[in-house]
C-alpha cells in the first residue's frame, strides 16, 4: 500500500527542513506540506527539501489535514508536526500495523512514551489525560493521548465526512473510529520541546485552556448524537 506523509505548516521555517530530513528513507512514496499561509520561508523550505506543497489559504489544523487527504495519493496517510516536536524517526513504526493489515488507525502516544523536558507544558498535558480519560469511558476505546502523531487508512478516513476544521480534527476522528467500529492502536512514542518558538495552542494557558474545552465538547457531543 501506498503512503502519503502530511504535514500542516503554518510559520515553520525554523523546523520544516530538519522535519524533512529526518523522515526515513523509503518510508512514504510522498511527502505533502500543506501550508496554510506562512509569512516567512516555509514554502520555499519545504520545497527545497522535496516535499510537494499545497496552499491552503484558509485557517485551521483540521482544514490543511482535509486538503492534505484531498490531495494525497496514497491508501495510508500519516500526519505529522511540522515543529520538530514529533519523531519523523518512528514513522515506520506507526504505520506497521496498518501496513501488516492488523489496524485501521494507529495513534502515538505522546503521555505514554518517552517526553523530553519541556516539551510538553503541565496545562497541555493535564488536558490531553482529561480528555482521553473521558473517551475511554464514553467510547471504550483505551487511549492514553490524543496526539496529532498518527497514521490512517485514506478510503476510511474519507468515509467519516470530518466535520471540524480546527484542533479538534484528531479527536473528531478518534471518536468517529471508535464509534464505527475500527481497528485502533497506540503506541507510545517520544517528543520533543519544537524547534524555534512558541506554540500556538499551547504556548499560553489561556490558548491550552480553550482548546481543551472546545475539544472536551467535541467528546461530549459525538458521544450524546451517536
């Protein structure tokens, strides 16, 4: 099966390049940065590293994920950070599962892996436990984070009709996979502090805070409608 790497970009000059880099060789059969408006050298970076590169112009984590699906040729699609934070070094462990036809979503797990210090502020991961805590007890489905580190089969990703176009992309799909049945695995994985400035989600805790109750209502909603 063929395999599409996905990377949302937004003012990431600093990291793009070294992400690339670091990606295995013979891993993906192609490497797509969507960027979604950079105002420094992302593009020209991400290019000069042989990625292919499509612009989004509109805003959101969730919508440069769907144009990467939309444009990606390959039955798998794995995401991955563009800040440096991710290991692209673990790729091949994340897609083994779906390769080997023993998953349909494989997630890394950022809280059950090795984090280095720094990378992850207190008010993140306070918020990332909550809410896989409660996904556990409303869908049944054992997960320990809800990283954006992940790899999927396209046609059913395709099939879920994605509905958040922000941060709340990875958990609108992890509750839909577990709702529809699929195949899910984690395993854990390391992360980083990201390369070069500040995050901008959780680099505040007013950022963290709201992100975390939009994505908590995301959990409570598709458990209360489906």
């Amino acid at each position: 099966m063929a395999v599409t790497v996905i990377i949302p970009a937004l003012d990431e000059e600093e990291s793009i390049g070294q992400v690339l880099a670091a990606i295995p060789a013979h891993t993906a059969d192609e490497v797509i940065v969507v960027d979604g408006g950079s105002g420094d050298r992302t593009v020209e970076m991400a290019r000069a590293y042989g990625a292919r590169v499509i612009e989004e112009s509109r805003r959101g984590y969730g919508r440069a994920c769907a144009a990467g699906v939309a444009a990606a040729g390959g039955d798998i699609v794995a995401f991955l950070d563009a800040d440096g934070a991710d290991d692209p070094a673990q790729l091949p462990d994340l897609l083994a599962p779906l390769l080997a036809g023993r998953a349909d979503l494989s997630l890394g797990s950022r809280l059950a892996g090795q984090m280095a210090p720094g990378a992850m502020p207190w008010h993140q991961r306070s918020g990332n436990w909550l809410a896989a805590w409660l996904i556990r007890r409303l869908y049944s489905l054992p997960v320990t984070d809800l990283s954006p580190f992940r790899a999927v089969r396209r046609p059913l990703l395709l099939a879920l009709s994605m509905e958040e176009m922000t941060y709340g992309w990875p958990t609108e799909m992890m509750v839909k996979a577990a709702r529809r049945g699929w195949r899910v695995v984690e395993m854990p994985v390391r992360y980083h502090p990201r390369l070069g400035g500040r995050s901008k989600i959780s680099g505040t805790l007013r950022g963290t805070v709201g992100a975390t109750l939009y994505i908590l209502s995301i959990v409570f909603r598709y458990a209360r409608t489906h």
